[in-house]
C-alpha cells in the first residue's frame, strides 16, 4: 500500500528489484501487450496475487508487479499506537466508507508536498473506478470539520483486500484511515489484508513480509472465503473502528 510519494522503480530497485524483474506476472495476463488491459484481466491478475503499477502519473500504460517479498498486516494482530487511540477515541474525526471513492483515488493521484510523482495514472484511474462500479473496489474516508483529509483505497475478493493507496492532508489521517480499514476488514470476516510493500508507516502498525509462496497460500485460502465489506455501518465513530480494530481475535 504507497502511503508516500516514490516512483516504482526506484522503490524496488532500492529493495533489490529491477522493474524487469519483478513483471513476471505480465505472462498471467493472456494477450496482454496485443489487446485492450480490462478490469477482468485486473481482477485475474489479483487472484494470481500481482498488481498493476505506472512509472509516473503522466506515463501512458503500466507494468505488472510480483514481489519476491509482499507485505501484509496480520488483521488479528493489529496495533494502534497509543497516541492515535487517544486521538481516535476524541473522534478528532469522522469516517465513511465507499461515499466518495473518485475523490480518494483523485487525491492518492496528486502530487504534494514531499511527493513530486505518484502511481496512478490515466489507465488505472479508469480500470478502478469501473472496478468501483462492479463493488469490488473500495474507499475509507477520514474527514475533518466535514473536510476530507484523508483516506485510501483498495480491492476485496473473497476474504481478502488488496490495499492499493493511501492519502494525507491532516496529521494523522492516513493512520486513522488505516484503522477505520482494519475494524472494517475485522468486522466483514476477511482474512488477508495485502499491503504490497513494508514501508516504516505501516511497521508501527504491525505490518511484515512474506515470501511469494507463503503469500500466495494465505491469498489462496483467502479468495475461497466470504467477506462483506459494507458489513459494518458505513458511518462509523472512531472509539468504535479503534475497540474492532484491537479486539482479540476469536477462536
């Protein structure tokens, strides 16, 4: 899950990747360099457990990405800094799911403060938002004195969800964005939350890596489950994401 500003190929290649390297996963994708890219070939690709990536926001086409390692954050091993729970259970702020889903992946688009490039371009911004329209791709907000100011998105299949991109405009918004995530994840049954890459913002969160193969059996075992995303209320307060979020996990 890109929770800073990095282009692709220099975040892999400073964890020992080349960009050729990590686009075996192009072969999954039948046909891919001579017909159009769909959102079923998207949504394949997910179940094979790659995921698309732009050089730059600017760039025409994307590569598809199969780290060596994946990181994931274990959902009934979740931790919340101290600080973000009291902030949290002050309900600084506000959370919805799903109510604004261009708006989220508009802003994980744009360049910032500390981020002069991102991810997302033109050809993925369309393959997620007609991916939103089928109710397989999903947004948390975080707002602020009815702003937003922050929040993320991502893929659910089955029991698992793919974190794609997070956003921040406040202190802390990103982080409460994750929760709120998390607690909604708990709460609809899923099992796998894929982060892609360990990044030192998602550490303190728990977040670890995985080998391929040991990823792929947990992704596998993940797609034959149930899950409902919409499960919990789509308006939520934080006392409450922050009590599902850390709640001990059940036998």
């Amino acid at each position: 899950m890109a929770c800073d500003a990095w282009r692709p190929s220099d975040h892999l290649r400073g964890a020992g990747y080349t960009v050729a390297s990590v686009c075996r996963a192009r072969a999954f994708c039948d046909n891919w360099r001579v017909k159009p890219f769909t959102v079923d070939d998207l949504i394949a690709c997910y179940r094979r457990g790659v995921f698309p990536m732009a050089e730059g926001r600017d760039d025409d086409g994307f590569f598809i990405v199969d780290p060596e390692q994946r990181c994931i954050i274990p959902l009934a091993a979740f931790h919340i800094p101290r600080r973000l729970k009291r902030t949290l259970r002050r309900d600084a702020f506000s959370f919805t799911s799903d109510r604004c889903f261009e708006e989220v992946i508009d802003a994980c688009a744009e360049p910032g403060a500390g981020r002069e490039d991102t991810w997302i371009n033109r050809d993925i911004h369309a393959l997620y938002l007609d991916l939103h329209k089928r109710g397989l791709a999903h947004s948390v907000e975080v707002w602020l004195d009815k702003e937003l100011v922050g929040g993320l998105y991502g893929v659910a299949l089955g029991g698992a969800f793919f974190g794609e991109s997070m956003f921040s405009w406040a202190t802390d918004a990103s982080k409460a964005a994750l929760v709120h995530l998390v607690a909604r994840l708990r709460f609809g049954g899923f099992s796998l939350l894929d982060a892609q890459f360990v990044t030192p913002h998602l550490e303190q969160f728990g977040a670890t890596s995985l080998p391929r193969g040991a990823f792929l059996a947990m992704l596998g075992a993940a797609l034959q489950a149930s899950a409902d995303f919409s499960s919990l209320a789509h308006e939520a307060p934080g006392a409450r994401l922050v009590d599902i979020a850390t709640a001990p996990a059940s036998v």
